[in-house]
C-alpha cells in the first residue's frame, strides 16, 4: 500500500499542472513489484512489450514509447497535446487500452493497474520524477521466506478471482441487485436501494450468486477502481431511465482520491443535478482510506455537485468515528454485529442504542444493517435509528419492478463504454 501512495502522490506532485502545456504522457505500472515478485522478472518486458502494442493499437508509434526510469514515458511528438477538458478523457482512455486485456506470459494471465499523468519533458520537475525510486514492500527489513511464497501463493489467488471476475463482467454475466433501505416512520417507506453485485449463471440472467470474494481479491490486488467506476456508471444510467428511483452504490475507501475518472463522473453530474440528487455513495472501509484529507476533500466535492454520502458498515473494518467526524456523510450505516453477535445471539441493546446516538451526532440518518427477524426490527425501533436494511425488509432482487430485464454492468475499460464516450 506504500508503494501505491507513494507513486500515486509522486506522479501528482511532479507531473506538468492540468493548466499547463504537456508534451509527453508518464504511465506507471502500479502493480508492476507485486507481479514480479510473484510471476518472475521477466513480466518488466512481457509488460512493456504489451503496453507497446496496444498503444500501437491507437496510432502510438513504437518509437515514441521509451523507458523513463520506472515509467513508461509517450512522446506527444507533432500531435496536438491534450488542453484542459480533454486530459482526463485521455487520461481514461489510455488507463482503458492498457488495462482491459490481461497480459499473458506462458500460461499466466494477469492484469495491469496503471497510473497516468502528463508532463512536459523540458520541466525541472520532470528529472525528479523519472528518478524517483518508490520503496518496495518489504526492502526495509529481510523477508521470510515462507512469508514471502505464501504471499506469493496468495497474489496468484486473487489474481485468479480477480480474473475471473472480469472475464464475467465482459461477458455480461454481471448484475445489480437491488435491495430497500426502508425508514423506520413510514414518512418516507424507501430511503434508496442499495446496489450489490451478483454474477449470473448465464449472460443476461440465470441464478444470481454474491461477488463478495470476488470484490475482496480486487481490493487485496488494489484494482477496485475498475470496478467501483463500472458500478457508478451503470447505476447512473438506470437513473437516468427511471426519474423517481434514488440509488445507492458501493465505493472502495481506496477509490476515494481525486483521478480523472472523478472528474468525468462530475462532469456527468454538473450537466444532471435532479440525478445527482437521487444518488447516494456508501463508502466501504474494508480497507483503510489511504488520506484521509483527500478523501474528504472529495466527499465535499460530491456534496456540491448534490450526492448524498454514506458510511457503510460502521464498527467493522477500518470505519472510524474520527473519520465520520471530518466527513460528515448524510447517512451512518451500522454494522450488523451490532446487532446479532456470533451464532445469530442478540447483542445488548443498550450497546446498539449508545452507537446509534453517537452517530447521529454526526449525521441526521442512521440506518442499521442485517435486519432478519422481527425481533431485530423492534431493537432498531428501540435503538432509535432512522432507518434500516436486511434480509427480514426485503431480498437483494435483479429484477427490481422498475426494471425491464437485469441491469447489467460494463466494464468501465471496454470500448465504447459510456464514461468515455463523451
């Protein structure tokens, strides 16, 4: 996780300013270590080589794919550099070629996690970043040996799932369900329906299974992003289509930094404000966020572009109060284990209502997750919670009322996807 922040923060701190004149595009194999470490040396050149191509693919010359230091540097050469408005677009579409297809050595299939930003070659700033070196995991102290293979073991594992799964979503075999968050007071039955991703057993429909292993391998492999832009952009066309549906959809804690994928989705917003009104991000800490500052920031973004934002699962994982203090969400959503503890025993009471007030210190919803008996309702009624959500209210459903067929998912890195089309 170092490693990420520390290229993610170098290529923002010495990259050419979006106002600025760039002649060249700097990408950064993020995940490049890790893919080493466990596939072998030689994926540096397997990589390079099928960065090349696909670049190619697009009217990059090979010539003008060069090694600078650690990254990958693309001369602009005699083509017009991008001006402000088109970067970002850019910025995608190049995050998109490289990334889509799986790199395949021998009988290995993997896929590459990018970092891209423009700079100017003749900046001062440009030598610094080129010879920036960020620190791999592990180099301070000597690894263990078995640490090291049963991490190695555990990367392929995921890297499986991980495959696996997108091969899924560009088959179209992956869906939303939806499932009510419904307000304890009846004023307001339906707060929004909350979006969880299952896999079909055949394209377009068939049994649908959770992809929670599936979700967990990418956020371990630090690829969640894909996912949490294919999932917001697939919600923010079903909103389009149904006016009176308010929607609310999972983001990765990991996916809360500024990137030019943010931008466009503002962009979206800014032209759309009743559809930014009807959405809602829950933000998922089974991973910490990496800055805090940063992330919140960009919570505030999104409050003035008209979406609302919600804590997911509060009391697990990485969720904190002094978090939810900063960020101010609209909704505070509590994890089940308050509720139920271990083989489905109810928790103490007062437990539950001592979190519930403290959270609506800090937002003016409340809403308790894993609601499956009456007697669970009637505890969220006591705690004085505003709303809740769970098995007990209502099933995750792929076919909602409001819905003609499955609302499928695109791969946010496949061609003519929606967020890049403009």
């Amino acid at each position: 996780m170092a490693m990420l922040n520390a290229s993610r923060h170098m290529l923002g701190r010495y990259a050419a300013p979006r106002a600025a004149r760039h002649d060249c595009v700097l990408i950064y194999i993020n995940n490049l270590w890790e893919l080493s470490d466990a596939y072998g040396q030689d994926f540096y050149r397997a990589a390079f080589e099928a960065m090349q191509e696909r670049l190619s693919r697009h009217g990059v010359q090979r010539r003008s794919v060069t090694l600078a230091g650690e990254y990958i540097c693309v001369d602009f050469q005699d083509a017009k550099p991008p001006g402000r408005g088109y970067d970002d677009l850019l910025a995608e579409h190049i995050k998109a070629s490289l990334s889509y297809e799986p790199v395949v050595q021998g009988r290995h299939s993997v896929y590459l996690e990018v970092l891209v930003a423009f700079a100017d070659r003749n900046a001062p700033s440009f030598d610094k970043l080129v010879k920036a070196r960020p620190v791999a995991p592990g180099a301070v102290a000597p690894p263990d040996p078995q640490d090291q293979e049963n991490r190695r073991r555990a990367y392929r594992a995921d890297m499986s799932l991980a495959g696996d799964f997108l091969h899924a979503l560009g088959a179209g075999r992956i869906a939303l369900a939806f499932q009510p968050v419904l307000s304890v007071y009846g004023a307001k039955p339906v707060l929004y329906y909350e979006c969880l991703l299952r896999r079909l057993a055949a394209p377009g429909g068939g049994e649908a299974v959770s992809c929670a292993d599936d979700v967990g391998a990418l956020e371990r492999l630090r690829m969640v992003d894909r996912l949490d832009r294919s999932v917001l952009w697939a919600a923010i066309q079903i909103l389009k289509s149904n006016k009176a549906i308010h929607l609310g959809c999972n983001v990765s804690a990991l996916s809360m930094q500024h990137d030019s994928w943010w931008r466009l989705l503002f962009a979206q917003l800014w032209r759309d404000p009743g559809l930014a009104r009807r959405l809602t991000l829950e933000i998922t800490e089974t991973s910490a966020v990496p800055h805090v500052d940063e992330a919140v920031n960009l919570i505030h973004s999104l409050h003035l572009y008209g979406c609302k934002i919600a804590i997911d699962d509060m009391g697990a994982g990485y969720s904190t109060l002094d978090f939810v203090a900063k960020s101010r969400p609209d909704v505070v959503k509590i994890d089940q284990s308050f509720l139920s503890g271990p083989g489905g025993r109810p928790r103490s009471p007062e437990l539950l209502r001592k979190l519930v007030r403290l959270c609506a210190d800090y937002s003016p919803c409340v809403v308790v997750e894993g609601v499956e008996t009456e007697d669970d309702l009637k505890a969220v009624i006591s705690s004085g919670a505003n709303a809740a959500q769970g098995l007990f209210l209502g099933k995750p459903s792929v076919m909602a009322d409001w819905l003609r067929a499955p609302a499928l998912v695109r791969d946010a890195f496949g061609p003519g996807h929606p967020s890049t089309s403009g």
